[in-house]
C-alpha cells in the first residue's frame, strides 16, 4: 500500500540547551552542559512523520548560510522533501532553554524568524503543496494570514489540517480558524489561556475539552504532561481521558512535537481518535527518552512496537 503523504508548515529552530547536572539556580552558577540541535515544533514533526514511515513535505524557511543548508541535509538525508524550504536572511529562530537534572524545562527564550519569506512561499505555493498531499500540519501560530490560506487551499481540495498551536497569538486573536481544523491540539496551560479558567483535576479537563471544541475543531485534544491527555470527536462523540506512563525522563522538550505527531499519523490514515492519542503517547514517551527533540530512529506500524 502507498504512504500516505503529509506536508508539515511552520519554523525552523536552532535549539541551544543549557542541561544543569543539579537542580537549578537562580542566582548561582549551573554546572552542567550546553547543546546545540536543530529544533522549532514543525521541524521535530516533519522529522517525526518520516521516521514513522509517512511521506513527509515540509514548507518552511532557512537561515541561507552553513546551517542553514545543514538543517536542510539532515532533513533530506532521511528522506523529507525539502523542496519548499526557502533559504533567506534570518530564516530560522534561536530557542534558549534551561533544563534541571530532572529533564524538567526550567524557563526558555525564543528568537523568531523571519516570518515574511514563508508566508510568501504560502501565498505562491500552497495549492500546489495541498495538490500533493493527503494531510497538513500546521503551526497555526506563524502569523495572521497562514493560517486563512491554508484552510482556503485545503477546503478546495478536501485536505485535512491538523492544527497545533505555538505562541497563541493568532488563535487568541482569531479563534473562528479552530472551526478549518479536523483536529487541534494544544497543552493544559494553552487551554487554560484559550478559554480564560483553570484547569486542576481530570474533570476540569474533561469538561474543558468539550468547551474547547465549541470553536469547532472535529477533533479537540488537551495533554496533560505526566496525567496524559483528555480528547473530544463531535461527529463519534468519543469523550475521555488517556493516561501516561511513568518513565525516566532525560529531557522533556519536544514532547508535545511527538504526541502531535503520533496524532497526525493515525489521524492521516483514517483511524479514529482514540488509536491517534495512544499512539501520540507512546511517541512522546520515546522522545523523552533521548536527549534529542524528536526520534531517532525509524519505528514500525504496529503501536506495540513503539512502546
């Protein structure tokens, strides 16, 4: 059977992480070490979904300089097709984190690129990147108008968008583009923001969910960090918690990049909500388990062989 094929839009990161050998300080010094990796939430999931075996394309922009044509051969190196990221000045973000011995993201800082060039490349490609594929995950933070043509292109086409979300500025100012999304998924805190209340039990979860969805995503998904994730299908009406497990955490960022992407694989493909939170479990779980943002290694079909 033919991969299904996905096209990943959003930003590409140069992650720098300082790793503290002990628990933080605020106003000491930190021994531990510092490494650079390349990062940004759409660049981990694109590297996610081809080494889950989808067909990935990816539709962003590079720093045109050294690194910027390294991020690009890592990406092709595995097989992404990286025919529509767009070299240019500032093309990529710089993300400064702080992480403890526990794996635990202490505080972060974020450099945003250049966002101009890519939503150029949006307004000139994007029915052409939406004629190829069977799905798009999509940043829906990037700016203002991405967003509005992609859910254009792909309401043409009949393509699905899964949505995720970045630094809620667009969603916060534009919540009606929820309502373009066969799925959307954001973290408790981001939830918490979006709806204005508070979230502290599995039941202000559950019922949160289903407020959320109101904005008119098919799907609606809110992670839990260690708690797991609480999901909401309007057309199955499928509405319930999905647990975690305990595991040793190395380092915890780019664990909602591969949740995400374990969604969008089962989702792409037909499968219903419950089978995309399992699996987008058990990918997350895999991440946190390496000192990189994203997997490292191929995986198979089967969810059993993910755990």
């Amino acid at each position: 059977m033919m991969s299904k094929s996905v096209t990943v839009i959003g930003t590409i990161f140069v992650d720098l992480k300082g790793m503290s050998f002990g628990p933080v300080k605020k106003d000491a010094r930190n021994i531990g070490q510092v490494l650079r990796s390349h990062g940004g939430s759409a660049r981990n999931i694109a590297e996610n979904l081809q080494m889950m075996g989808l067909d990935c394309i990816f539709a962003s922009t590079v720093n045109d300089d050294q690194l910027g044509k390294e991020v690009i051969d890592r990406l092709s190196g595995i097989g992404v097709n990286t025919e529509y990221i767009l070299p240019c000045p500032n093309g990529m973000g710089i993300w400064l984190a702080v992480i403890d011995n526990q794996g635990n993201l202490i505080c972060s800082v974020s450099h945003l690129p250049n966002l101009e060039k890519l939503e150029y490349l949006v307004r000139t490609q994007i029915d052409e990147i939406v004629a190829k594929t069977h799905g798009i995950a999509l940043d829906v933070d990037i700016t203002d108008a991405i967003p509005e043509m992609v859910i254009s292109a792909c309401k043409s086409h009949n393509i699905p968008i899964y949505g995720v979300v970045g630094n809620l500025e667009t969603v916060k100012k534009q919540p009606e583009i929820l309502a373009g999304l066969d799925s959307f998924v954001c973290n408790k805190e981001e939830a918490e923001i979006l709806l204005g209340q508070q979230i502290s039990s599995r039941e202000d979860a559950l019922i949160a969910v289903r407020k959320l969805a109101k904005y008119g995503s098919t799907r609606t998904i809110i992670t839990l960090d260690c708690e797991g994730c609480v999901y909401y299908d309007i057309v199955t009406g499928e509405h319930d918690h999905y647990p975690s497990k305990d595991v040793t955490v190395i380092d915890c960022t780019g664990a909602g990049d591969g949740f995400f992407s374990g969604v969008v694989y089962e989702l792409v493909q037909g499968r219903g909500i419950k089978q995309a939170v399992t699996t987008g479990t058990e990918i997350a779980l895999k991440v946190i388990r390496s000192a990189d943002n994203n997997l490292v290694e191929k995986v198979g079909n089967s969810v059993k062989q993910l755990a």
